[in-house]
C-alpha cells in the first residue's frame, strides 16, 4: 500500500537533521549539482516530508553559522555561473537582508516581544482564543494540510518555506491568531529558528513589513505546489486585510566591527549565531578559556520542543570539538550577562571576546554585560552587507554582484 503522504513519520529531527557541521558540508556538496536550474523550477514545490525536494535544507546549519553564507555562496559560484545560481544565490542573500533589515532596526525585536507577550496574556485569560491556539498549535483546526504542516513541524523542526508561507497566512487571515504567537510556534519547533527571518517573514506575509501587502493563501497554490496533496477548497479566508501596527522605524546606522586587540588577556564567548569561531582564533587570537552562552530560556514563555535545544547544545559540542586545543579550558551553561561577566573575572581576562551577535536572543543577554569591556569583532561578508538593507529586497539585490565580487580573498572559517 503507498504510504499516506500527509502523514509525517515518527523519526527524531536530530537524525533527520544531525548537528554538526560535516553534515551541513555533506549537504551543501548533494545540494549544490541542483543549486542551479533544478533549483530554480522546483523550489516553490513542496512535496512533503519524506519526498526529495529541490530546496537545500541548509537553513539549520546556516541559522547558526555551522556553515557560513560566504561559503555557501563561493561553493555555489565554483560549480555554476552566477546567472544559473540566480535564484538560490538570492535566496541565500534574503537571510543577510533580514538580518541587516532587523540589525538597522531593533526596535522591531522589542515590539515584537511586546506583542507576543500581550498576545500570550490574552491567551491565558480569553478561553476562546486559548482553544483556538491550542488547535492550532496542536495541528487540530479541521484544516487539513494546516494540521498536517503543524504536525510535521513538530515532529521534524522543518517547514518547507512555501509551506511556512502557507501556514502563516491561514493562521492570521483564517484562523484569525494573532501573528506573534504564530512567530512563537515557529521559534520554539524549527530547528532553523531565527529572529530575523522568523519575525520578518511572520510580519511579511501580515502585511506590516511591507506596509500593505499581505499574503492571501489560496487553495488553488496549495494544490498545485503541494503536487496535490492538498486541496483545501472553500476552507480559506477570501481576503487578507494588513494587520495594523505601527510605521517602520527609518533604519539606524549598520554596526561597526571591534578590531581584536593582540596582547590584552581576553576570554571567548560562543554564542549559537556564529558557530564557527576559526575565523578569529586563526587572527592570532589566543583565549584563556572559553565559555558557552546558552540562550534557549529567551526563546519563548513555554518551553521549546525537546530537539530545539538538543540541536543547539549538540552544535556547540560540534564547534568546541572541531577547535578543542585552540578554546583553552571550557565552561557550558552561561545563561545570563551576570554569570558571564563573573566567569570571564575568574579566568582573569581583561575583556571579552565575542563574534557580533545580530539582534535576538543571544545579543539581549550580552547587552546586560557590565565592568568588563565586550569586544565584538563583525564578520567581512555582514559589515558589506548589512549597510544595504536600508529598503526593500529588490534595492539590496542590485548590490548582490559587488557582494559576490567581495567573496573573493575571504578566510576560511
Ligand atoms: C513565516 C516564515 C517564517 C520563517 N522563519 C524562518 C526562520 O525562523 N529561520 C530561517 O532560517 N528561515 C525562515 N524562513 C525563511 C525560509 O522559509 C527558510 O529559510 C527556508 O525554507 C529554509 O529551507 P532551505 O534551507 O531548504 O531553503 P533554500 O530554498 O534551499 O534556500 C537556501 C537558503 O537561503 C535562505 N533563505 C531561503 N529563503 C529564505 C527566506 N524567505 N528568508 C530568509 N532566508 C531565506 C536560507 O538560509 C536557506 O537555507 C521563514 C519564512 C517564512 C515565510
């Protein structure tokens, strides 16, 4: 009998998803003969979990930096030509758009917080809201490709993106939840969770980032680009009307880089939006010990699906292993700016070192850090990039050949 193809099998994300970085690398090299003209046919198409897909999966290595943009991006451009690699080059510079997008305005991580928060007081007090969410989150609407992608989510930590697009819209438009604690879901399953791209592609398909433009989920595409797994007829909101917020704030200047500073006794903080920290330890920079930031209790109010936080910890373990002789004596568990800068103390450095942690989780702790100087050098690739993300997408594009022209003569991670 074939198998039903709605439902996901039982199979745990981190053996569907191992964290580490040779398996990233593993992925990129299957990936990358389809990086081209494969990829550009097949990428809106979601064929469920267990079907192969023209996309990469790359996004959980790349969300915390076990492969890196640049690499990603020079590897693409050594077997294909940039116009063939057109569109997936693209898609792998939206991360960087949202991440200079949101680095420029970080304000808009607060307000998200902020909604997200009156949102969850609203659950907890409103029992007709609180059923609708629990439904839901709990892939129980009666919807069924919803339930089915609220399901797989949970049970794999990965969405194809036509299928996040999909998810979010009928969340707001139909469903009628408020969007943030959509965004919330998302963070606390997908193993590629990100604060820039999880709060502005939420805030995309609602109409608030760019101011106007919603995104109407239609039966019709999801039957076609689900290759017909679903057709959802007549069980959709007809219109998308914006969610009303405020105005984007006008963008902040970009961050400068903190060179490193040889001769200062200096510790090393690793943190999960860079973990590949070679770029500067091979810059002669020499900690006398490293610690761990674990900022997994900033993701949510509740508590995130076991394999979020196993993916992370298994990562770190990933990195501290590939640089083992080069970190000095290690210490795991630092949750909060206080226990930082007492670690930090009683290693006797002078100051801290850590790679530039864009806004999220992992910078709102580092942010607390007082009495020791923090020193934040920024990668090459995001103080190029980043300074551009001041409009829409399509202005940035235009600076994605002078971006890839700087590839060149970068330093392997
Ligand atoms: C509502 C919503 C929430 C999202 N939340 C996240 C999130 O938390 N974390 C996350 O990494 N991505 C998020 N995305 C973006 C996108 O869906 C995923 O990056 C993509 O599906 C990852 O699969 P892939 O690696 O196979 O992508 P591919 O299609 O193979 O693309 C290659 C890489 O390009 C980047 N990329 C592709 N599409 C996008 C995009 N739309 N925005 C930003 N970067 C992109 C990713 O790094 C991805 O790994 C979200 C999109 C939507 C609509």
């Amino acid at each position: 009998m074939p198998e039903d193809s709605t439902k996901t099998p039982a199979r745990d994300p981190l053996d569907r998803s191992p964290p580490t970085r040779a398996e990233g690398l593993a992925r990129l090299e299957a990936f990358l003969p389809g990086a081209g003209r494969a990829y550009a046919e097949g990428r809106n198409t979601d064929p469920g979990p267990e079907a192969p897909s023209a996309v990469s999966k790359l996004s959980p290595y790349l969300r915390h930096r076990l492969l890196t943009e640049e690499e990603v991006l020079s590897a693409t451009l050594a077997r294909h030509a940039p116009k063939a690699a057109e569109k997936f080059i693209q898609e792998v510079f939206w991360r960087s758009y949202f991440k200079g997008w949101l680095e420029m305005r970080p304000s808009v991580w607060q307000g998200y917080l902020a909604t997200r928060d009156a949102a969850w007081d609203q659950v907890q007090t409103q029992s007709g809201l609180r059923r609708a969410w629990e439904e839901a989150c709990l892939g129980e609407t009666g919807i069924d490709c919803f339930d089915a992608w609220a399901r797989e989510l949970a049970a794999t930590g990965y969405l194809h993106n036509h299928a996040r697009m999909w998810f979010a819209s009928i969340w707001i438009f139909t469903l009628r939840l408020p969007w943030a604690l959509g965004a919330d879901f998302f963070l606390r399953h997908l193993l590629d969770g990100d604060p820039a791209s999880n709060t502005l592609g939420w805030r995309w398909v609602a109409g608030l980032q760019t101011p106007g433009k919603t995104y109407l989920a239609t039966a019709r595409n999801i039957r076609k680009f689900t290759n017909e797994r679903f057709h959802p007829k007549h069980q959709l909101a007809a219109e998308a009307l914006p969610v009303p917020g405020p105005e984007n704030p006008p963008p902040m200047a970009a961050p400068d880089s903190d060179p490193l500073a040889p001769g200062r006794r200096a510790v090393l903080l690793l943190h999960e939006d860079d973990l590949s920290p070679g770029w500067l330890l091979e810059a002669s920079f020499a900690p006398l010990a490293t610690g761990v930031l674990d900022a997994t209790g900033r993701l949510s109010h509740l508590a995130p699906a076991p394999h979020v936080p196993a993916f992370k910890a298994a990562a770190m373990e990933d990195a501290l292993a590939r640089h083992g002789a080069a970190l000095g004596p290690v210490t795991r568990g630092l949750t909060s700016a206080e226990e930082i800068t007492a670690w930090a103390r009683e290693a006797g450095a002078e100051e801290i070192v850590t790679s530039y942690a864009p806004v999220g989780p992992s910078a709102d702790i580092l942010r607390g850090i007082e009495g020791l100087p923090l020193r934040r050098p920024l990668r090459g690739y995001d103080a190029r990039a980043w300074p551009h993300a001041t409009k829409g997408f399509f202005k940035f594009k235009d600076r994605i050949p002078g971006l890839l022209g700087a590839l060149k003569g970068i330093s392997p991670v």
